[in-house]
C-alpha cells in the first residue's frame, strides 16, 4: 500500500484506520481486486504515546515530555539551551543593575550629559559620560528583557516537541513504513505536462 504526497496526486487505494485497544486494524480496500478485503493487523506498543500526556509533562518540568517519548538525548539539548540563556539573563541583568547606580551616582553628583565622572569605582564607566551611561543602562535592560522572552520561547518550544515527537510515533507502529522522494510526472488539459517530486509512503 503506497501513499503519494507531492505536486502531484496520485489515489491508489481507500484506506481505514481502525484502533482497538492494543491492536491497530489496517484494511486496504481497491476496488480493481476480486475478493474481500486485505486485513493487516500490526501490534502496537503496550501504551500508545499520547500527545497529551507528553506536552502535560513537559509543561510540569522541562524535559519530562522528552524522557516520557524516551528521546533521552534531547535532554542535554533543552536543559543547555534553558542554561545558556540563563546565563545570559543574569549577564545583563548584573550589568544592567551595576550601569545603573553609576548613572545615579553621576545625577546625584550633578555630572553633565557630556561628562564622565572619574570617582566612579569601575575604570569603564569612568570613560563613559552620563548620556552614554544611560544608554548603556537601556541596552543593557533591553537585552535582559529579550533573553527573558527567549526563555520562554524555549519552555514553549520544548513542549511543542514533545507534542509532535509523541504525534510521530505513531509511524512505529508500522514496521513496514517507507518513506521515500521519488520523481513524478502527471498531464492533465488544464495544466499540461508537471514534473515534481512527490513523497512517497509505503506499508
């Protein structure tokens, strides 16, 4: 039984689906073959893996969704990812805080915008006038702000993975799926002559 995705379409059977419990019921019904129809019974895991339950897991804890698809080497990638952009969110977050009682102590010291202010503690803001210290504080909180939406873009990110890696196991429960880009050729009054490539799917 093939299935053809691509430009173009290509009906070789009428396919249904039917679950029951432990066991996946595959009829393949083609109207050009004599006979009743062609029932294949592959045996599914013990538990199916249920989308649901792999976002809700990765919701609770990072992760959890990646260990419950057992996809175990995923898990170095979304704890170093969460741990990279921590790091750059208390980065930018101490430079954020530490600029910023700089630029107060220049106010407080009545510094002009054009002037730097050599008792400030750090060398680096002694070289930087009031304007390019509260420049520095801005960059500094706008760059915290976007890796504090990063990080959420990553917990949403890795839920979304979860969800569709326990969707794509359902291709295992097949042992006998191909999948295969074949070159394909169809013409038709309206379109003439189109060659593409289709993805093909076997079992």
């Amino acid at each position: 039984m093939m299935i053809v995705l691509g430009l173009v379409p290509e009906a070789r059977a009428q396919d249904s689906l039917d679950t029951r419990a432990d066991t996946v019921i595959v009829e393949n019904r083609d109207s050009g073959l004599q006979g009743g129809p062609d029932t294949v019974a592959i045996k599914s895991y013990a538990k199916r893996f249920s989308p649901r339950k792999a976002i809700l897991f990765a919701a609770i804890l990072p992760g959890l969704g990646q260990v419950y698809n057992k996809k175990y080497w995923k898990l170095p990638l979304v704890y170093g990812g969460f741990y990279a952009i921590g790091y750059y969110i208390d980065f930018y977050n101490d430079a954020h805080q530490e600029f910023k009682s700089y630029l107060f102590q220049n106010l407080e010291e009545g510094i002009g915008e054009n002037e730097v202010n050599a008792n400030l503690p750090d060398i680096r803001a002694r070289r930087l006038t009031t304007t390019q210290l509260r420049t520095t504080v801005d960059r500094a909180r706008r760059e915290r702000d976007f890796m504090i939406i990063l990080m959420g873009g990553m917990y949403i990110l890795q839920m979304i993975d979860a969800h569709v890696d326990a969707h794509l196991k359902e291709f295992d429960l097949n042992p006998q799926l191909q999948v295969s880009i074949e070159p394909s050729m169809d013409h038709n009054a309206l379109a003439g002559r189109t060659v593409g490539m289709s993805l093909v799917f076997r079992f």
